[in-house]
C-alpha cells in the first residue's frame, strides 16, 4: 500500500459484539495508511445475519453493494450492521466513484 497510494483495503472482521473491536483494528495500522482502510462487519457472527432473514451471503452482499452505490441504508441499517456507519460514510466517499460508475 506504501508503493501504490492510490489502493485502498476493505477488511472485514468479526465485531464478536465488542465495539472497541474497530478501534483495536485501527490501532494495528500505520497512521499514513488508515484512511486508507476500511473496517466493516457484523455485530456478532455473520451468520447471524443470515437467521435474521437477510438471505444468503450473495443476497445480503449484493444488497449491500446496491446500498452503498444508492446511498441507502436498507440494509446497512440493520441492528446487527449499524454500527459500520461512520466506516461506511468514509468507503463510500473513496469508492463509490470507482466502483459504480455513471451509467
């Protein structure tokens, strides 16, 4: 990441329902890169989201997506997703551009 400034990196972890869990993520990171790196996932488990009648990984990924090219919260809005919205608002202003073109 040092060599190409221009890459950004989405991880995606396990919050286990600790929410200090984002700060402990970005305490690993160099300064000079993290605005470059995002840190998103679910509240606990992923398969939670799943039992909560999301759908599929596919389903709830593919609703993600059209989430953030469209700047909804349908599902991003989820009690067991909510918590990403600052790390959120921060991906789509980088990525947004880049990932969902004008059509």
């Amino acid at each position: 990441m040092y060599k190409c400034r221009d890459r950004l990196m989405i991880l995606l972890i396990d919050f286990d329902e600790d929410y200090r869990r984002l700060s402990d993520a970005k305490s690993k990171f160099d300064e000079v890169l993290i605005d470059r790196i995002f840190i998103l996932g679910a509240l606990s488990q992923p398969e939670r989201l799943k039992s909560a009648g999301l759908g599929s990984y596919e389903t709830i990924g593919q609703a993600m997506a059209q989430d953030c090219r469209y700047d909804r919260n349908n599902i991003w809005g989820h009690p067991l997703l909510r918590h990403n919205e600052a790390e959120l608002k921060r991906l789509r202003e980088r990525a947004r551009p880049i990932l969902f073109q004008p059509s």
